[in-house]
C-alpha cells in the first residue's frame, strides 16, 4: 500500500473525528493538504511518510518561522492519528520544534497622543514619563 492510497483519506477521517469532538479543523486542512498533494505527487511509490519528504517540503515551501511551527504542530498530530491506525509514518521530534515569535501589538491613537502630549518632555510631571505600556493602553482604547 502507498501513501497515495491512504493519506488523504486518513486525513479526512481524522478531520471528521476532531470536528465531531469539538475541535477546529481549518487550520489542519489548510496546511496538511499541499503536503500531502506534494508527497503523492513526488513520492508516489513510497510506503510511508518519512523524514527525507518532511525535510524536501520545508526546502521547497519556504515557510516562515511561526508558519513552519504551525504546519509541525499539525503535522505532528497527523502522524501520531496515523500510527494510532496502524500505519507507520514519521513524527517530527525535537529537532523540527520552533519557538514561535509572538506578536506584541503596539496601540497609539490620536487620543493617546494628545492625553501625553502636554506632559512629554516638560518636566512637570516627571512620573508620567514612568508609566509604562501596560497602564497607558486602558487609556487610550476609548
């Protein structure tokens, strides 16, 4: 039997099993489809998923950091749902993990802008230049 047989329809049934659990299954889907289309159009004649075709996917996908943690996140779960069947395909380890860069917002409207603008630089109020990001923010979301 080749991954061609069997990989995207184990997906579909692992995405039926986490939708009627109660779990998202958009982001599995959106990600996991191109590599599987990529696996059985590249590697048609193989067995298994293997370490090698996760590692020519990256190559070829060019993915961002938080991008490539997610799709290894996925990919991890659909591997494990795999071998939980009985087929045996790899399970990125360690060496796959990313540490995501988390997205810090920066807020400053107009209002914000004019509420420190008498303030900033005259010394008349020394703390207000103290307060920090986290206490100016409930101010300036009005």
């Amino acid at each position: 039997m080749t991954i061609n047989d069997y990989l995207e329809d184990y997906l579909i049934k692992m995405l039926e099993f986490r939708g009627a659990a109660g779990y998202a299954t958009v982001t599995y889907k959106v990600t996991l489809l191109p590599f599987i289309e990529f696996c059985c159009s590249y590697y048609r004649d193989a067995e298994i998923l293997t370490s090698e075709m996760l590692d020519e996917w990256l190559a070829y996908k060019g993915y961002s950091l938080n991008t490539q943690a997610a799709f290894i996140a996925c990919l991890r779960q659909y591997c494990r749902y795999i071998n939980f069947l009985g087929i045996k395909a790899y399970i990125p380890d360690e060496d796959y993990t990313l540490k995501r860069i988390a997205y810090e917002p920066y807020l400053q409207t107009m209002s914000c802008r004019f509420y420190f603008m008498p303030w900033m630089g005259t010394g008349r109020l020394q703390t207000i230049k103290n307060i920090s990001l986290k206490l100016s923010l409930p101010l300036c979301s009005e």
